[in-house]
C-alpha cells in the first residue's frame, strides 16, 4: 500500500487535466475523453469526489477513453495517471 507520502508527490489532477487538454485540442476523436476532463480541473487529489463519483474512477474512465492517444506526451501522461491509481489500489 502506498503511503501518504507517495501521494503527495503528485501534480494535483487539475493540472494533469489542463495539459491534456490543450493536447488534444481540436482533436475530434476524444470526445468521450472530454466527459470526464471537465470533473477533473475541480479535483486536486486521487482521494477527492466529484458530486457522486470518485477521483479514482474518474481518472480509470478517462485513461480508457484515451487508449488510442499516443505520441511521447501521452506516455508521459498516462504513465503518471497509472503511477497514481496505484496509490489507491
């Protein structure tokens, strides 16, 4: 189990969620992405809730609807999207 510690030396979700977005502006085959963007620039931590949805599995839903996103900043992204879930898994 991950440690309090861990959790905090990620970006906050807002910030993750702001980067992507300005990467797949205009890029129409993420709409299903885009549902679950929007909850996360209010959230600052896996351990927050959107109205009746948890971070957790708003970060999971997101990173399956970005499964054909690719290029060197979509590793990075994803990878620290899953580096994070794991702290609450």
């Amino acid at each position: 189990m991950a440690t309090e510690f861990e959790s905090v030396c990620h970006r906050p979700l807002y910030e993750i969620a702001s980067e992507i977005k300005s990467e797949i502006r205009g890029k129409s085959f993420y709409p299903y992405a885009e549902a679950y963007l929007e909850p996360m620039l209010a959230l600052d931590s896996i351990h927050d809730n959107y109205l009746m949805d948890t971070a957790e599995s708003i970060v999971a839903y997101l990173l399956a609807n970005l499964g054909s996103w690719r290029g060197e900043k979509a590793r990075e992204i994803k990878a620290e999207l899953k580096s994070i879930l794991k702290v609450v898994r």
